[in-house]
C-alpha cells in the first residue's frame, strides 16, 4: 500500500483503496453517483460514529476524482445539485403577514423545531428562497434545518435558520484554532457552518435574533449527533459587511475574528480571491473548543 496524497475525511486513502474505486466504477456502470457513493462506503467501510454511511461526502470525493481526470462517473440524474440554486415554490404559506413588533416576551414560548418532512422542507425552502438576500441553495455536505415560531398571538413562523458543513479554509478560524492542515482535515467535521438566519422582514422584534442563536446553539449539538455521530465543538458563520454588522451575533457572544479572502467556501484553488471579502464570527460550544480541535 503506497500513499497517493488522497484523503477522505480526514484520512489517508492508499493505492489499494482507490483501485478498489476504480474497479466499482468501472463494474457497475448503470448505477447513480449516489449509488456508487453507498457501494464504496460498504465496501471500504466508511461510516459514521453512529454507524450510518458516508454517502453523502462520499458522492462529493468521487466528484472530486472525476473532476481531477482519475474516474468517469456516470452523468447526473435527477435531483438538485449541492451548491445550486432551485426552484423556490410560491404558495400562500410564504406570503408576507402584517407586522409583528414588541419585545421577545410578547411573542410567548419561542419554539425552535428541527425541519422534517416534505411539508416543512417546502416552507422552509420557499421561506428562505423568497426572503433571503442569498436566496435558497442546495447546501454541501451534512446538513440540518429549523423553523422558529412565536405563540402569541398565534402560531407563526417568524425565523429559519441552516447548519451545513463548514468552510473548507478559513485562515482567521484557522489561526484561533492553531491546527495544520493535517490535524483540519481530521477534525474539521467537529465543527458546523450557520449556513443561512433569516428573521422574516415582517417580523420587528428586539432582541429576537440573539435570543434565537442563543437557544439554537444549545439544542444543535445534540441534534448533530443524533442525524451524524458527530459532536461540533465550534459553529462559524459570514457576514456580508456591506449588508449587516453582525451585532445580534454579537449580542449573543459569538467571536469576531476577521474577514475572509472573497475566496468562497469550496474554492481550495484561490481562483475567487478578494470577489466578496465577508466576517467571520465564531462561536465556542465547550470551553476548550481550540484544544479539541487541535487532537492529533
């Protein structure tokens, strides 16, 4: 077994691996990308803690390969493509509502409910894809959703939030972990991207998004780990300065560290530097996050 500079999740893939690869790419060419991706993970026994397979990270170093000239994988089929933008529907549950204004307490019990099921999929997809300035995407990668509603007066969504993988590189969350590339590689799923927030704009309520990123951040680490058997130790978002100033993030003790090159998240090859520099704010879910982090 020779060391091919490849790495899965972390970890080395040696030449007996990847020819492994090839020969099921190679014998089951009517299979999908996805069916690929849950085959190799059988076989080379790439799970997660909880047992579950790595498909979907999987489908994305197969990509990888092929983008590279090692593999020919199969065309794509049917179905949204991480990173992409879809089709946001336009239903009367998306519609804007008359304003909602006060203080966090008149909106009673603030409930914050894990995204599930088709119906709740297609609120908070046309939700964020309406509402939101960056729009929906396909986000990469593992992945979880929340729809936040108030009780009072009545039963109404008024925020969403997404969780998805973390940036590749981000060299001021890099420096305050104080990893190599190596030790990243390895432990960079232990840490979660607050991919998309979103307070829908007739909602008008001081100090509900702090509140809202202070409770979220005390139920996702549990709700990783049972959808991933991973336990973060770090969330991280960006935020575009020319848009906001980052002040309910703040409010809510996450870390500003810097701002980013403009690269964008899945650029490895600096094609992107200085397009659209962005802060980068972090937040420590253990008191020794760093240190986590850095385990060899």
């Amino acid at each position: 077994m020779h060391d091919i500079g490849l790495s899965f999740c972390g970890r080395e893939v040696r030449s007996r691996e990847l020819g492994l690869i090839l020969d099921v790419v190679g014998r089951f060419p009517g299979l999908s990308r996805g069916e690929l991706a849950l085959t190799i993970c059988e076989w080379l026994d790439w799970r997660r803690p909880n047992g579950r397979l790595k498909g979907r990270e999987a489908r994305e170093f197969l990509e990888g390969l092929e983008s590279s000239g090692v593999v020919i994988l199969p065309g794509k089929r049917g179905g949204r493509t991480p990173g992409l933008a879809t089709k946001v529907p336009v239903t009367e549950a998306g519609e804007a509502r008359p304003p909602l204004e006060g203080l966090v307490g008149d909106l009673g019990p603030i409930v914050i409910e894990l995204v599930q099921g088709l119906e709740g999929n297609r609120l908070f997809r046309e939700l964020v894809g309406r509402y939101h300035y960056l729009g929906y995407r396909v986000p990469f990668g593992a992945q979880l959703r929340y729809l936040v509603y108030a009780s009072v007066p009545e039963r109404v969504v008024v925020s969403c939030l997404q969780f998805s993988s973390p940036a590749w590189r981000m060299s001021s969350r890099d420096t305050w972990v104080g990893w190599d590339d190596a030790v990243r590689r390895r432990n960079l799923q232990r840490v979660v991207n607050n991919s998309r927030f979103l307070i829908l704009p007739w909602v008008r309520v001081r100090n509900l998004a702090s509140t809202i990123l202070s409770r979220v951040a005390k139920r996702l680490p549990e709700d990783w780990n049972a959808a991933y058997g991973v336990e973060p130790v770090l969330l991280e978002t960006l935020v575009d300065p020319t848009r906001f100033d980052g002040g309910c993030y703040r409010a809510a003790n996450w870390i500003a560290l810097g701002q980013t090159t403009g690269r964008g998240r899945m650029d490895r090859h600096s094609l992107r530097v200085g397009a659209a520099p962005k802060r980068v704010l972090i937040y420590p879910l253990v008191k020794d996050a760093a240190e986590r982090l850095q385990v060899v």
